[in-house]
C-alpha cells in the first residue's frame, strides 16, 4: 500500500467535484422551496456515497503503519463491504470481509461482487459478531486467518470511528456549491457518523437534519454530539421516519422512491436515501419547512443494496 496517495485513481476519488443537481418535484414546487442534491453516489461506479469518504483516511492510515492488506466488517447488504471490495479491487489492497451470518446458498448481490473483486469472505455466526469491538476478539480472528496486526489493517464495521468522521468533514466541500447558501441540509443517518462529520465541517451556517433510519434512535443525538468539538446546536436527529426500522420497508415508502424517480430521473435506495427523501417529503407536506428555504440533500450512495428489492 506504499504508494497509495499517489495512485491515480486515488486521486481522483480525493479530487474529483461532485455533482449537484437541481431537484424539481410538483410537491416542492408547491412549497416554493428550491431542493439540491449532492451526488455522492455518483463518485465513481462502483465505490459509491459515503462510504469512500469514511474509509479514505483508514486507508492513509493502513498505508502509514505499512499494511498490506485490509479487514473489516459488515452484512450480506453492507454498503460499505461492497466499497472496500472495490477499493481493494481498483488500488489492488487485498481486502478481507468478515461478513455476519452464515454463507448463504444463494449469496447476496452485495457479497457476489465482494468476492469477483477479490474480497476473501469469512462468515462468522451473529453471536460473535457482535464482539467485533473488542481487542481480543479481532486479535483472535486475525490469527486464525493466518495474519497480523502488524500486516492487516482492521477498519471498524461502516468505517466509522474518528477516522471515519475526519472523511466526512471534506463531503459538503466536494461538490462546487457553497455550503452556506443552504438553510438546511438533510441527509441520511445509520450510526450517525457521517452526520457528525459533516456538522463539523459547518461552523454553525445551516441547519443539518440527520434522518435516522432506524427505530428508537434517540441514542444518535448522544452519539453525533460526542464527536463534535465545539458546542455546536445547528443540528437535530428526525427519528420519526424511519419507516418500521432498518432495513424495512412500507408501501408509502417504496411508492414515494418510485414517484420520485419519475419526476426527478434520480434513483434512491430504500435503507437510506428513500427514507431521508421521504421525511423531507412529509415535513414540506405538512407545512414545517418554510416557503422559499434553499435545501441541500446528500445522496450518499447505496443503490447496489436496492438489488434486494428484486
Ligand atoms: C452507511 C450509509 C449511511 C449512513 O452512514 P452513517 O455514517 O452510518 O450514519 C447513509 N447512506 C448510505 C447510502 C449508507 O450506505
């Protein structure tokens, strides 16, 4: 991993701008509020959203203690297993997954992808899974798949973690929009990482609506407001749409990512993006965004994962 930052491809995941596209719908359109959208998911192909921006300094990092390869860990669905196995694919970083559950017959897209990119997968039942954390645990694992600490970097599950947040500070810089323009800006939230980074990266402009996408995550407000330096209060979690929990889905749901798509051109996934869209959606409805806000959203990716719904 030596000559990672130089790695043209690297790069260009590092350089490139982002694209924000003007969203027009007939419901925004009645409220008079202007919608952009960030593209994250339009980074490059097969590394989308988020999940570069908070895997991109594990990987400085992993380079620097001079690893080799690379291990973390995730779902059959995970956004970020798939990132990593094309990152891995695309710099040639061998990368391990260690992947929650049993080996299925019938694999996800998801983890198909993961091992023609090269990804070695290694199932491991849920109750163990949830050690993931602790010292020991991947200490053991490593040993039994025959590496090092010293040779294999561990990226947390998601990427997360400090390094994870410093990566999200750079997404509202990667797009050629000034951040200050928006009065609000929404986005999608599962451990609430990306949401801490990219409040941070706003010195108070703007107010940041992070959906969670979850049930009963009154705990990500304690978790966003942990990372944050200064006493920051331009921010607050919407727990009320996340549509029956993670990864679930309602008819409403699916009918709004469908109707957005006819009217927008622009496709969102159902764990993340659709929910965020959707809660946006309902506060413009029911009259709580007021007339003539300039709103950002991010899309942060995902769409691979919407492979399920087919
Ligand atoms: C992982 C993910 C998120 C949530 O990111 P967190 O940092 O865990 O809050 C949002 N959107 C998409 C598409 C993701 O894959």
């Amino acid at each position: 991993m030596k000559n990672l930052l130089n790695h043209p491809l690297f790069q260009q995941l590092q350089n490139t701008p982002l694209p924000v596209q003007r969203v027009q719908t007939d419901w925004l359109e009645q409220a008079s509020i202007q919608l952009d959208m960030l593209r994250l998911d339009l980074l490059h192909p097969q590394v989308s959203g988020n999940k570069w921006f908070k895997q991109k300094h594990h990987l400085i990092q992993a380079a620097e203690q001079g690893c080799n390869c690379l291990l973390s860990f995730g779902g059959a669905w995970s956004n970020h297993i798939h990132a990593l196995a094309a990152v891995g694919n695309l710099l040639k970083i061998p990368t391990i997954g260690v992947i929650r559950g049993e080996r299925s017959k019938t694999p996800s897209p998801t983890l198909i992808d993961a091992e023609r990119w090269g990804m070695q997968l290694h199932f491991i039942n849920r109750k163990d899974y949830r050690q993931k954390h602790q010292p020991d645990f991947v200490q053991k694992l490593l040993t039994e798949l025959g590496l090092s600490t010293d040779s294999c970097y561990v990226i947390p599950e998601g990427g997360s973690g400090a390094l994870g947040i410093k990566g999200c500070e750079m997404i509202l810089q990667s797009g050629a929009i000034n951040p200050k323009d928006y009065q609000q800006i929404w986005l999608a939230s599962g451990t609430g990482a990306t949401s801490a980074g990219v409040i941070r990266s706003t010195q108070g402009h703007s107010q940041i609506h992070s959906v969670a996408v979850l049930k009963d995550a009154n705990w990500m407000t304690d978790e966003i407001g942990q990372y944050l330096k200064l006493q920051q209060n331009n921010w607050q979690v919407e727990t009320d749409f996340h549509c029956k929990g993670y990864g679930k889905t309602t008819p409403e749901l699916l009918a709004f990512i469908d109707d957005f798509y006819q009217q927008t051109g622009i496709l969102l996934d159902q764990v993340y993006t659709g929910k965020m869209m959707f809660g946006l959606y309902q506060q413009v409805c029911a009259g709580n965004v007021k007339i003539h806000r300039k709103i950002l959203t991010i899309h942060s990716g995902g769409l691979q994962g919407s492979r399920a719904l087919r």
